[in-house]
C-alpha cells in the first residue's frame, strides 16, 4: 500500500468536491465535503504548529463533531499526539490526565465550556483552543508550503482504555498501529466512496474513531453523525446507509423493538452490520442472520488499535468472534489439555505501551513479545474463509491482593454488588492505596443511599473484601437506551 500522505492526495484530487461528512444542524443533515474537511485539518495544524507545539501531547474534548475530527486528525498526522477523550469526563478526569501526559494545549467543544472553565482555574497557563474559533483559525491560517507528515512509527494517539485499576490506562499508538488493520478489513469488505456509514460510536475510542472515521479518509466512504442516540433509529432509516457498527447493548434494543422485522431497521441499502465491545447472545445473532442481515462479530482492544479479529460476510457462525486478521499473529498462551488459555497477539497493530507506566507495560507481554489480552478462549481453522477463527470463553481471573497479603476476587464481589439492586449497569472493583475501592455504573439516577447500600454490604463479607471507598456515575450510553 503507499504512504498514507500519497493515498490522501490523491484522494483530494478524486474527492474534493464529493460530500463527505454531515452533520445535522437544525434539523438537517448538511454536508462537509472531502477536500474542505483535509484544507481545514492542515490549517489548524499549521496553526498548531506556530504555537510551538510540535511532538506535544494535545487533548480534544467534545461530542461527536466534524470540527472534532478535523482536529484529531490534524494533530496526529502533522502536529504530535491526539489525546481524544471521552466526552463523558469531568474536571478532575482531565486534570488527571493532562498532568499525567504533560499536555499544554486543550482544543474543546462549545458545549464543554463549563467543565473546562473548572480545568483553567487550575491550569491557566495551558492554550486553550474552543472548536467555534476553530474556523476563524482556519481562514487566518495561511498555507507557506505542504505540511510534513508525521513518521509513522512514532506515537501518534492516546487512547484512555478502561480496566481493572482505579484509572484509565493510557494507550499509546502510532500511525503504524492505526492502519495495520485496513489490509485485512478490506479483504472482508471492500469499501469504496459509494457506501454510507451512520456513526454513533465515541470518537474517543478506537472502534469509532479508526475503524469508522480514520479509514473512511482512505476508503472514502461518507459518515453521517448520530445527532443523538434516542433519534438513531429515526435517522437510521432517514440515511439508509450501507454500513453500520455498533456494540450489543444497541442491536438486543433494535431486536427488542422490531422482532421477527429486524431486517426492516437499517433501511434498504445496508451491506454490513459489525458487533464488538462485549458478549453478544448467540440466539440474537442467530436472528439477524436468518433475516438476510449481514451481521458481522469483532472483536479487538484499545492496545490493538481495534484490530484482531472480524467475521468475513455471510459467516453462519454465532459462536465464534471472528477471523483473526491475517496480518498478525495471534496464539493461546498456556493453554490447558482442552486447547483453552488466555489469548496473546503480535503484530503491528499492538500498542507501544501504556504512557507513564513502565511496570504496567512490561507486565502486559510475554517473555517473547506478545500481548496478553485477559481474555481466554480458543483458535480453530476457519475451514470456510481460511485462516484461524477465534472463540471466547471469558476474562482470566483477575485476583487483587489485599492489605495484608490476603487474595480477593473482584468479580464475586462486582456479582454481589449488581445483584443487590437491578438500576446497578455494571461495578467495577479495585485496589487504590491499600483500600478495596468501587467505581458503580447506573442505568439511571436514582435516590438510593448508597452509604447504607454498601454499609449493608460489607457486613456481609469478611473485612478484607469490604469496600472503603466508592463513586457513582450514570452509564450514559445504558441511560438514553432505557429513555
């Protein structure tokens, strides 16, 4: 494949004029064309660049937005390193994360003002850029020459992946990782400027913002933005589109609204549907597939820039999560007498590592260089398309040590919490400085007092599985589904 710089200028010549990212803007989906979106990312890194911040670190903070994209690629490809978080952080979240990395320039959404006035207080010397001037800049900006592309074996993207410790890890990738998937994507489904894809997913995150808007540069299919998550299925329907990701939590909805008329949900042009971030049941995957809809399990990680393993089209198969990509290497590390073990990957699309964590970086690969995903499971040959087909069977066991040396399981005590009360998403249990600590997810606010709730908790475990310390927050995505 050549450069991605070559790729994307002949793509301007192609494409400059042809529609390419819409947006809804009072009540109607308008369009950014191709060569406008690419004009308006250089000059902002160019912009960017005048204040001195090559090779930096800069965050981007804000909803799903065509003036986001423009700046999360302009500073990956030309400027430094884009830190796109999720819109759902606060204050303390981007402090967090901003003295943790070291960034001195924050770009934000208009509709983000409140929580950033918050982070200046505290850091009034970093630039602060909102994306409303960001086409004043832009038409201040001029052009002295082309812009040199970022190398692509440097760190070109951090993305804050959840885990079992207290805070996001930060992942860190380069162009390298970014794009080692398009190869094997396109052998599956070759796309092309005439498919249409509805996005919904956080550009925060690598399932929306690689696999949905980075490729789309190259494989020049437009993107029509999600206006909100309670009018998808509306719009769905409105943009009729070709393709369409989304995680299990939306397609078990679709399936509970439309039942045996799944197939009429997505409109009459789509090709393929993907599914990845969680367990997906098999009787409704079964059920998308018997009604000629071409949906397609992935499955991937943040520290894999999104890519491992996706089915190929018309897959009957509803067990397995999909055929390894073919340009990496993937194996079950320790497996027991069964073939079963924790599932490892090299290849270019594994991450550098985590950003100020050596010791966590280290512990995340093998003697021989692989990375341990914490997820177990097994590999058969896809006897249909080749290659080797991947099947989950769960989460290694994660054991945190207490105080004193004890051991303690944080799923059983994740199972006791969500059990207790039915408005509880999901509970994630960790260590931080000695205390056993929870952070829980609600489906919706709520009254309870959840001082008693985990008073009465802990007087049902022993005192080195209590919980000392906890936080609450709405699992948005989870809210505006059940509204």
């Amino acid at each position: 494949m050549i450069g991605l710089e070559e790729k994307l200028n002949d793509n301007y010549i192609k494409w400059q004029n042809r529609a390419y990212i819409y947006e809804k803007v009072d009540g109607m989906f308008r369009a950014t064309t191709y060569g406008a979106f690419l004009d308006r990312s250089r000059k902002l890194a160019a912009h960017l660049l005048s204040l001195q911040l090559a090779e930096q670190p800069v965050m981007i903070y804000g909803d799903n937005s065509t003036k986001l994209m423009v700046a999360d690629f302009a500073v990956l490809n030309y400027v430094g390193v884009s830190v796109c978080v999720s819109k759902e952080w606060k204050a303390a979240d981007l402090l967090r994360a901003i003295r943790l990395l070291g960034i001195p320039c924050v770009i934000y959404g208009a509709e983000k003002k409140e929580v950033i006035d918050r982070v200046r207080e505290a850091l009034p010397g970093l630039i602060y850029i909102s994306m409303d001037s960001m086409e004043e800049i832009c038409n201040d900006t001029e052009m002295s020459g082309e812009l040199e592309p970022r190398e692509e074996h440097l760190c070109c993207k951090i993305v804050f992946s959840s885990g079992t410790t207290a805070n996001p890890k930060a992942v860190m990738l380069s162009k390298k990782n970014v794009f080692a998937g398009m190869e094997s994507l396109y052998r599956r489904c070759p796309f092309n400027e005439g498919d249409v894809d509805y996005l919904f997913l956080p550009l925060s995150h690598t399932y929306g913002g690689i696999y949905n808007f980075l490729y789309s540069l190259v494989f020049g299919f437009s993107i029509y933005l999600c206006s909100n998550v309670t009018d998808m299925a509306g719009e769905i329907l409105e943009v009729n589109p070709t393709l369409f990701c989304a995680v299990p939590a939306i397609y078990r909805k679709f399936y509970e609204g439309y039942g045996s008329n799944i197939y009429k949900a997505f409109g009459s042009r789509i090709q393929y549907l993907f599914c990845g971030g969680a367990y997906f049941e098999e009787e409704i995957r079964k059920a998308y597939k018997d009604s000629g809809l071409n949906i397609m399990e992935a499955y991937a990680l943040s520290e894999t820039a999104s890519t491992f393993a996706i089915q190929y089209p018309g897959d009957p198969d509803c067990q397995s999560v999909g055929t390894i990509a073919e340009d990496i290497e993937a194996r079950i590390w320790e497996p027991d007498e069964k073939g079963m073990g924790e599932i490892v990957v090299k290849g270019d699309n594994v991450f550098m590592g985590y950003a100020g964590d050596r010791e966590q970086t280290l512990r995340a690969f093998t003697e021989d260089g692989y990375f341990k995903t914490g997820d177990m499971g097994y590999i058969l040959p896809d006897e249909r398309n080749g290659g080797y087909k991947l099947y989950i069977t769960g989460r290694k066991k994660r054991i945190l040590i207490g105080e004193n040396g004890q051991n303690v399981d944080p799923a059983h005590i994740e199972n006791l919490i969500c059990k207790k009360n039915p408005n509880i998403s999901k509970a994630l249990v960790y260590m931080q400085e000695n205390k056993l600590c929870c952070h829980i997810y609600l489906f919706k606010q709520g009254s309870r007092d959840w001082d008693v709730f985990f008073t009465e908790l802990n007087d049902t475990l022993p005192k080195y599985e209590q919980i000392r310390q906890y936080d609450i927050a709405v699992d948005s995505v989870e809210k505006r589904l059940k509204q």
